[in-house]
C-alpha cells in the first residue's frame, strides 16, 4: 500500500545567502504530499530539499477532503484536527509546530499555503455550494469542494483559521490558492449569497445567464461580470487584512497570472498586487507545460511522445518561442502588480506520468522569467510523491548539474546582482487594461501586444518593459488607487501606445504631461472610443489633449507615401515596395480606421499620407522637428493596432521609428543577435549599477553592445557572468582607442562598445559600476 507524504503542500523557497529580502526566490508547491504522520519521513524530505538549496518550506494545512486540519490549537477556528495527527507520534506533539521547528533548524523559512477547501463543511451546508445558473451545484475541477465569495464559510471558519495559524504559530509568510477561490466558470456562481448580494448593491434581480458573449449584450450580466471582479478582489484584501491584524510582518502571497484581468475570469493581477508581497501566478504557459500537454495529447491518440525540448522551442506567438512567450506574461504580470516581485509558477514538473523536466528546459525556463524581472521561481507539482516513486529520478531533480544550478541561483555572486535590479528599459508599451477588461475575445488584443513586444524585444531587439494604463474606469468598481503618472513615464525615452480606445481621462492626460516634457509616443489604433464597453466616449479628451480621435469606421487604405522621401522612417535597403514607391499598411485595405487630426502647423509635421482617399487621411503625424532635435517631445500616430495584419515592410517603416523617435537613447543598444535571443536591462536603486541579462537557448557567436553613460556618470568597472560561477573582469578602455578583435570593451564618456565573443547556450549577466563625475576630460581610467 503506497505510502501518504507530508500534507505539506511544500514550497522551495531559495534566498540568497546575505541578500535582501526581496532576492531570488524558488518555491515548490507541492499538492501530492498527503497527509504523512512520520516524523522520520519529515526530516528525508526536508534533507532532500535542503540538498537542493532549498531554504523555504510552505506547509498546507487542511485536510480538506477530512473537513479537518492537521495542527492542534484550532483557538478560533474549531475545526477538528485529524485523529491521525492527535494519535501515535502527534499524541504528545503538534504536527505543525514539529514541521516548523525542523524547517528553522535547517535554515529553512516556514510558510503556510490555503486551497479554501473544506468537503465536510460543503456536505453540511447546501446553501453554502456553488451552483451554476441552472441552480447545479459546481465543483473545482470536477472534484474540489470549495466555495464562492460570498459563501459563510469563509467569515465562519476560514478566517479564523488564518488568525489562530498567525497567532499561534511561527510561520513568515502565507499563500492562498486563487483558483480555489475565484469563479472558475463563466457559468458560476448563482448560489443564493451571490443572488442576494447582487440585488442588495444594485436594487435588480440577478438574471440566470452565464457570463460569456452570448449574453454579453445583457446590461445585467455586464453588471454581474463587473461585480464578481469587485468582490473576488475586495475578498482578497479582506484575507490579506486577516494575516496583517496578528502578524504585520509576514508575507502574503496570491496566484495572480498575467492572462488574467478579463471578465471571464474575476482575478484582476492589478488589484490582487495591491495587497500583497508578492505575486505567484498559476498558471504560466511555461514551456514545460506546453511540452506536456501536447505530449499527454500525443499519448492520448496512441503516437510517440515528441522531445520536451524540442517542443518547448516551438512557436506560440508571432516570432516568439515559448520562453520569450514567458518572459512577455511575466513582465505583464510586473506592470500590473506595481513591479512587486513575481514567481512564475511552471504546472507539470512532477506529474505521475512524465517525472520532471529535463535539466536543459528546467534551467531555461528559469533563466528566461529572471530575465524578464521576476524575483523568483515555482516547481508546482507532486514532488514528494516523485520521489516516493522514482519519477524523479527521470529528470532535473536528480541531476547534479541541476542542483549546482540552483545553488548558484540561491548564493552565488548572481543572485546578489539579481537581488539589486530592477527593470532600466527605455522602451515601453503601455497595455490598455480595461480594453482587456471588456473585450469578450481579450486574447485578440493580447496577441497584438504579444506580436509588438517580440518585434521589439527580439528582432529589434530593444529591452521592453510593459505597463498598464490607470485604474479600470469600471461602474461601480472600487480600485486601488493605480494611476498613470508622468512620473512613471518619465523614464522611458520612447512609449507605444497600441489601443488606447478605453484609456481614461487621467491617462491621456499623463501622456500629455510626458510629451510636453520631452517623451516620445507612437500611438497605434483607436483612440478614446470607449463607448464600445461602458457606454462613454473619451474622443473629445484625446482630440483636446493629443489632438487625435477617431471618427469613423474602416474604410479601404490603400498604401501610404511618404512626404519627405528621405525622412529616415521611410529608408530602407534596396529602396521602397509597392507602386509609387510606398509602404502597404495591411494586406487588408479594411483594417485601418479614418481619423481627424488636430493639425498645428507650429506644432506637428507631416510624414506620410495614405493617399488612397486623396491624402485626407494622415498615416503618421511626428511633432515638429522631433527628429532632428530629440530634446523635444514627440508624437508617431500609426492607424492600426493590429501587429498580426501589419506587413514586413511596415515592420521596417517600425522599426526605423522606433530608433529615429527614440534617438538611440537605449541604455543597451544591442546588434547582431540570433532572433530567439534576449537582452533585457536593469540599474540599481541609485541607478550607480546597470546589469544587462542575455538569454541564449542556443548559444550566439558574435555580439556587440552598446552600453550607454549617463550624464556627469561614467563606466568605472564591468563584469560578466556566464552561465554561473564567478564574475570576470571586462576591461574598460577610452571610448577613443578602437577594440581589438573580440575585445570586451566599456566607454568610458558617452556610448561606447561592449563585445563578450561568443556565448554558449544558456545565459550571461553583465554589471557594469558608474560613478559621478563632472563634465569635462574623463579622469585616468584605472590599470
């Protein structure tokens, strides 16, 4: 009979030895570890993850198919504890208190995990069951008994079990499960709490229509999809207040993914991030995950499982593999959590059929969101269960070049550098949160943000960051407090702006602020229509503010020519395409919208016209001179959002906007590599230290970066760390002497060259240290 581990659902959690608290972190969630009662079994596992690095051990206490739990001092919750943890070695000791005391002595940090699950509790109240519009009640996944917001149980006795854990207990941190919380269905809930609290704050009665876009029309069930966003994350908060009251200092952790923030699916990342210390989204379409389903699917129809890293390589959107894909989510995830750490969580590490990972994708995976910013990494699966079975064997775990790896993560130099950064890009694309909000198939949108951010990050190869618009402009929605500032834009040299057609008033205005000041903005699509998902139109905000509005429907474009022939936009080698010499838009004339520009002469420059409807229509608007003197703000106005319908030749017409409106200002300017390859930057706090993270899957043969001096700072030291280990010294040399061949070189005054030679597949961390100095002749550089 096979053996039950810990009801530990275990997180490995890594903090860098000495670094802030806000260092690299790498958990497990571990939902396989049953409900062991062996004391001996307890201290293996914990050996085996402390052999990994491992200083972190989350413990799930509920035994929710018990309606039990398995600590002793239920002081406010009076849930029973399970007779098996009262019994034979738990008689005379708690089994939490034991877990927690063997996890400090080995360095380790406890924290406590929630599903929000109580089967005995379902099964006693009826009314307390989720239920679908046809009055059916709904489990999680076809099994979990759980409950809806508005469901007593949570008041009754979930909230008190997190007190009495937090008082009683000497755990760091807590972590609830949002899926097990949140709407799963379009179809849920219409439990009769969810029908009385809507009638009471709206005065009308809920009608039994799922939310999904047959009844999107339905004014009520626009309604209903707004409240259950309101109330999941007024929930969370509630929660995060339960754990704040008795122990201020822990940690709170929610699962937040960057798909979320539709209707559809009632969490909202921006709001969740308001409340906690972290986000630890689940899922993440990591490429493990994607290997393993399309290999479960393989199995399924009776054919040969294909290579986990061959599949985890293939292409999910437009020029962007499955780890660029996961660098693109994470860094969602950072914009709309405030840039709070976050934790990719990767589904299906250890499953029952497939072991782990192998070492190669296991690294990448992880290398790939640290690239992107995240602070940390999750093995989400049944690891103890692995191990008890030898499936771990199969992959990573057991490979003791993956073990190096993660040491290294955890406490070598890297991690100190990892601990220090934050985002540096100079580019940024700003995402329309309440366009995804409203739009009942959001994944369009989604994909032509995703299509922008990988002609940027990989074949232009500029570091991208992302950031969301203000708070969503819902009725009836009480937010966070979020809004777009010129502060937060102010440094970034250029920002796209695709789809701003629910921006809100606020927004605009700070887009304005920033281009006044100096910023630069191409603006692609609608803008300030708005009246698409809430009935109000901003367009006269967009027209008084950036002097641009929409104002009608699409109607054939034609191609664009250019004005002034040799405006750097339009060059490209081997001269232009198409007749006359101009640029197509789309390969569908229908895609492009009509729109009216406030032209100033004083103020604007015209590019380019599409001529198809004699010229009225302007292609792209650019402030006056703003490429000539890139001290002064400036506006693209491109007339279409979709990146999937855009051609290779407006790519390049892209492309050169992005260089001439950004002036070349990237604080790393690289050329030369392989389209699957990234470079994203990061500075320190005081902005004294830069780091640039190269990510590699399969390794790059020539590069050459630019790395850029601020004004009155100069480059005094550069290392680099390739693929683990120690940091060497990059030499720096005056801007003026050329580089030998294959010479690591730092400027020292203004931009100079920065060559590592070729990188093997995998990764590569540059840190370069500046100092202030005065304007005038640089001092000696030192021997």
């Amino acid at each position: 009979m096979r053996k039950h581990f810990l009801l530990l659902a275990v997180m490995l959690l890594l903090i860098a030895v000495g670094a802030r608290a806000d260092s690299i972190r790498i958990w497990e969630a571990d939902s396989g570890l049953g409900g062991i009662a062996d004391k001996a079994t307890i201290n293996s596992y914990l050996d085996n993850l402390k052999a990994h690095s491992v200083n972190g051990v989350w413990i799930q206490v509920e035994l929710y198919s018990d309606g039990a739990v398995n600590y002793k001092k239920t002081t406010l919750s009076k849930l029973p504890t399970a007779k098996k943890f009262t019994t034979g070695q738990w008689a005379d000791d708690d089994f939490l208190a034991y877990v927690i005391s063997q996890a400090r002595s080995r360095g380790m940090k406890p924290m406590i995990k929630f599903h929000g699950s109580n089967h005995a509790a379902w099964d006693k109240h009826p009314d307390w069951r989720k239920r679908d519009s046809n009055g059916k009640e709904v489990l999680w996944n076809g099994t979990l008994k759980n409950f809806c917001v508005n469901s007593p149980y949570w008041d009754t006795m979930f909230m008190p079990m997190v007190k009495e854990i937090a008082a009683n207990y000497d755990v760091d941190g807590f972590y609830l499960d949002t899926c097990q919380v949140a709407y799963e269905t379009s179809d849920c809930c219409f439990c009769p709490f969810c029908k009385a609290r809507f009638e009471k704050e709206t005065g009308k009665k809920l009608p039994a229509k799922s939310v999904d876009k047959a009844n999107w029309a339905d004014p009520l069930v626009k309604q209903y999809a707004v409240k259950r966003v309101e109330w999941v994350n007024s929930f969370y908060e509630k929660y995060s207040q339960a754990v704040r009251e008795v122990k201020p200092t822990a940690e709170i952790l929610l699962n937040a993914s960057g798909g979320y923030n539709s209707y559809k699916d009632t969490v909202s990342s921006r709001h969740a991030g308001a409340y906690v210390t972290s986000l630890t989204p689940e899922p993440v379409s990591t490429p493990r995950m994607y290997a393993a389903v399309r290999n479960q699917a393989l199995v399924k129809a009776k054919q040969k499982p294909a290579s986990e890293d061959d599949l985890a390589s293939e292409d999910m959107v437009t020029a962007m593999d499955h780890y660029g894909y996961m660098q693109f989510t994470t860094k969602l995830m950072l914009a709309d959590g405030g840039l709070k750490p976050v934790v990719p969580f990767s589904r299906y590490w250890f499953t029952d059929e497939s072991g782990m990972a192998s070492t190669n994708v296991a690294i990448k995976e992880i290398e790939s969101a640290v690239g992107a910013g995240a602070k940390g990494w999750c093995f989400f699966g049944y690891l103890a269960h692995a191990l008890e079975t030898g499936a771990a064997k199969k992959g990573a775990w057991a490979d003791p070049k993956f073990a190096e790896y993660l040491k290294d993560l955890a406490t070598g130099p890297r991690s100190q550098w990892i601990a220090d950064w934050q985002p540096d890009s100079r580019v940024a694309i700003l995402v329309d949160r309440d366009a995804s909000f409203w739009n009942a198939d959001y994944w369009d949108g989604f994909k032509d943000i995703g299509r922008l951010y990988s002609f940027l990050q990989y074949e232009r190869k500029f570091s991208i960051s992302l950031l969301s618009t203000g708070e969503p402009n819902l009725p009836g929605f009480r937010g966070t407090g979020y809004k777009l500032t010129k502060e937060m834009l102010s440094q970034y040299n250029l920002i796209f702006c695709p789809g701003l057609d629910y921006a809100t008033v606020e927004d605009l205005q700070a887009l304005k602020d920033y281009y006044d000041s100096g910023g630069k903005l191409i603006i692609m699509g609608p803008v300030g229509t708005h009246g698409t998902g809430i009935g109000k139109s901003l367009e006269s905000d967009a027209y008084r503010l950036l002097g641009l509005c929409t104002v009608g429907g699409p109607t054939p474009s034609g191609f664009i020519k250019p004005i002034t022939a040799q405006s750097p936009v339009f060059m490209r080698p081997g001269g232009f395409t198409g007749p006359q010499g101009t640029f197509r838009y789309s390969a569908d004339k229908e895609t492009a919208l009509s729109y009216d520009i406030k032209y100033d002469e004083s103020k604007y420059e015209i590019l380019a016209h599409e001529f198809a409807d004699n010229g009225k229509r302007v292609a792209m608007l650019y402030g006056r001179d703003s490429h000539f003197d890139l001290r002064k703000g400036a506006i693209a106005y491109v007339n279409t959002a979709m990146m999937r319908e855009v051609t290779p030749d407006m790519l390049i017409v892209l492309m050169n906007m992005s260089v001439v409106v950004s002036g070349r200002t990237d604080t790393l300017f690289p050329v030369g590599f392989t389209a699957k390859s990234s470079v994203n930057a990061f500075r320190s706090a005081d902005g004294m230290t830069r780091y640039f993270h190269i990510f590699t899957p399969d390794g790059e043969t020539d590069e050459t970066l630019r790395v850029r001096a601020n004004p009155n700072t100069y480059p005094v030291k550069a290392e680099i760390i390739i693929n683990g280990g120690q940091p060497k010294s990059i030499p720096i040399v005056e801007a003026s002497r050329e580089p030998e061949p294959n010479e690591m070189v730092v400027s020292t005054k203004g931009s100079g060259t920065l060559n590592p030679g070729p990188l093997p597949a995998g990764f590569a961390v540059i840190r370069v240290e500046y100092e202030h100095r005065d304007f005038g002749a640089p001092k000696p550089v030192p021997k």
